[in-house]
C-alpha cells in the first residue's frame, strides 16, 4: 500500500481487542418468561434500548431483544385488536423471549472479548448493530456497538490519514432518498411509516410546513416509554419527540455533504449521534450519513485497495467542513 495510507488505520483495528472498547461491566438481561411489561421496565430502569434474554431451560442466551423488536410487537398487536386497551393488555403480557428478533432486523452475534475490532466491523458493515461480548465462561460481561467503534476511533483519529480529509460526498456514505413525514403528524402514524417503509437509516426526518429539516424519529425516541404507550402516541410527533428525550440544537444533527469524514465522527462520538442529517442551505433535508456508513467507510479506507479508492476520488483533499 502506497505511502502506507489505510495501513495505520488497519493495523489499529486489527491488533485492538473488543475488549478493550469498553470495560466490562454488569449487563441488565432478562430471562425469557418475563413479560414484555417487565423487560420495558428494566430497559427504563438502566436506560438502555437493549438487553440480553436468558433462555432458563437450555441454560444459554437465546438472543437479544431491542426497542425495535418491541415496537414491531406492539404495532403488530395494536393492528390485530379493535380496542387500544385490549392490545395493551396482551402486549404487555407477551414473554419477551418470543420477542428476540421480531423486527427481522438483528441477529444475536455473541463474540469473545479477544476478537479484533477490525472483525467486529466487518460483522457490524453486514447490518449487525450490536454484539454481546463474552467472557472465557459464556456469560455476556459487555454490549458493543457501531457507536463504541465511533468513539474509540475518535481518539486515533491520525489513524485516518487523508482520508478524514475527504468529504461524505467523496467517499459515497450519503444515503437516500430519505423517508420524511410531517412534523404535525401523530406519533403513532409516524411510528407505523417508520415500520412500513424500506426505511433509509431507521429513522424519518420529520419537515415543517415548507420541507425544512425539524427533528426526527428513531426507535430510540421510545426509551423509557412504558408498554401504556397508546396515549402518548396520540401526539403530534414533534412533540412526542420532544417530550421523550432532551434534544440536542437542531444543527448537531446535521451536516452538508462537503463535510469530512474526520468532522463527521468526531461530532457522532462526541454528541453520541446515530446519524447524521444532509441538509442544503435552506435546511432541506437531502440524505443521511448513518453510523453503518461510517462502519462502511472504516473498511473501505482500511483495507489494501485503498490507494486505488484515492485515485478515484481524488488526491487532494477539500477544507475540513465542522
């Protein structure tokens, strides 16, 4: 590899252990015949979109479940029941176990702690968004995610080399076209479009009344809701947003293309963002940067084609855009 670019950020990835991403902690599960109302409440309680379930009678975890398993369950019982009430009741009381992946969109990848990183992207770049870490027993001592990779590389960040120099629109992360929804919308409506579509990114722009980008809605806009979520649903989506979470100004979550790819990790870690928001000058939305992208790009940069990748896109970075 010419002039060793990509090389730095490689060696990195692969002599770097998951285990050293995150110390390893005490993991919130769930044993598989709790109900859904129980998991929901340990999920608030640790604030945390997902957990481990325990499978008692093979004595082994069966999986993981996550907000979007949840919500596909309750839209999923809310469509088959003529009274909210009566849907809330029997979602409530579902064993979680019969949860674990009722999104189709995640599967349970346990790895041991000693796996590189640069293995755990490639499993994160096939659409994985988590993966428990276990120790040398078979009990999961850590949750790692595309975010934890986000952080850890924006502390290595001359790892990148010119690379961190090119902007999102060079290196092709720019998904589209984005799924948007008015922001005066009900939340549940909008909550039933963010699970029809093919959705991009897992999320909806929400736009106001002349297209403007105004916010969003993610799965992870549920945390700490209860399975009693039918009422609040009945609000207009921004403000149900609003209300779920302490938001960030509006401008964290955006960016325009000419943006670098240095500049758009160092403000995911550092804001703790899942994506992040292409808009044009007048606050239109365009497309979205997610952390996949990024995991993507890692893999793209890193790998021994990458000299070729430069030429493509060219030998002179454009001014880092924050």
């Amino acid at each position: 590899m010419e002039g060793g670019e990509g090389q730095k950020l490689q060696e990195l990835l692969q002599s770097t252990h998951i285990r050293e991403l995150l110390p390893a902690r005490e993991i919130v599960s769930a044993k598989g015949s709790a109900t859904v109302a129980e998991a929901l409440e340990l999920l608030t309680k640790h604030n945390v979109l997902s957990m481990p379930v325990w499978d008692s009678t093979k004595q082994q975890y069966g999986g993981m479940v996550d907000m979007e398993d949840i919500v596909s369950l309750f839209l999923s019982t809310l469509n088959s029941e003529s009274s909210p009430q009566v849907a809330e009741w029997k979602f409530a009381h579902v064993p979680i176990g019969s949860v674990i992946n009722f999104s189709h969109s995640d599967v349970f990848l346990p790895m041991e702690g000693e796996t590189s990183i640069w293995h755990l992207i490639e499993q994160f770049t096939r659409g994985i968004h988590r993966i428990a870490v276990l120790d040398q027993h078979g009990k999961v001592v850590n949750i790692v995610s595309q975010s934890s990779v986000v952080k850890f590389l924006n502390k290595h960040m001359d790892k990148l080399g010119a690379a961190g120099l090119k902007t999102l629109r060079q290196i092709n992360v720019i998904e589209g076209p984005l799924a948007t929804i008015s922001k005066d919308t009900k939340a549940l409506a909008a909550l039933s479009s963010l699970h029809k579509e093919g959705r991009v990114a897992d999320a909806l722009a929400l736009v106001d009344g002349e297209g403007k980008f105004c916010g969003a809605l993610s799965d992870s806009d549920l945390r700490g809701l209860g399975y009693e979520m039918f009422a609040r649903l009945q609000l207009p989506v921004s403000e149900f947003v609003a209300m779920q979470s302490q938001r960030l100004p509006l401008a964290k979550y955006c960016c325009s293309d000419d943006t670098t790819l240095a500049a758009a990790i160092k403000r995911m870690a550092k804001h703790g963002l899942h994506r992040l928001w292409i808009v044009d000058e007048s606050q239109k939305p365009l497309g979205v940067v997610t952390l996949l992208g990024i995991m993507k790009a890692l893999m793209l940069v890193s790998h021994r084609s990458f000299h070729d990748w430069q030429k493509k896109v060219g030998a002179h970075p454009p001014p880092s855009a924050e």
